[in-house]
C-alpha cells in the first residue's frame, strides 16, 4: 500500500489558481504540470511526463504505458512486495 500512497501525493500535477473546477480545466490544457517531488526516481518522473503530453497524438496509449519498461518492473517489484506480505 506504500505505492498507492505515494502515488496519491503526486496526483495533483496542476494546481488551480482558484475558481473551482473551470480554472482546473483550464490550468490542464494551457499550463505545464509541476514537476514531481525528487524523492521519486528520473524514472517515474518520464513515465509521469509521459502520461501528462497534452497532445493525445504524442502521448502514450494505455497499452503502450502498460508494456513501458518503466511500469513493467514498477508491477513487477509491487507484486513481490505483495506476495511477501501475504
């Protein structure tokens, strides 16, 4: 669960200037998305970039990010974490 809980302090890439969900929107599609704090590794913060391209012809699949090697071994190092606590 120490993923799931990191992964929910970077889940908030764009922070709003105020105004409610419009200025989020807008903030999304006109703005750069804060950079990830550096306890997280170079890696997950490319697989982030990755995710966060704003033109969806440049940005990955959900197919491509799931064969990324980055994620493939981030899955496969959660999973034994999982398995050893069972």
């Amino acid at each position: 669960m120490q993923f799931v809980g990191n992964f929910q302090m970077i889940q908030r890439p764009f922070k709003p200037d105020g105004g409610g969900m419009l200025n989020l929107y807008q903030a999304i599609q006109t703005k750069q998305a804060k950079s990830i704090p550096s306890l997280y590794s170079k890696d997950i913060n490319k697989l982030i970039q990755k995710m966060l391209v704003k033109d969806h012809k440049k940005r990955p699949t959900s197919r491509a990010l799931l064969q990324d090697p980055i994620l493939v071994q981030l899955m496969i190092n959660y999973s034994s974490q999982v398995n050893l606590k069972e």
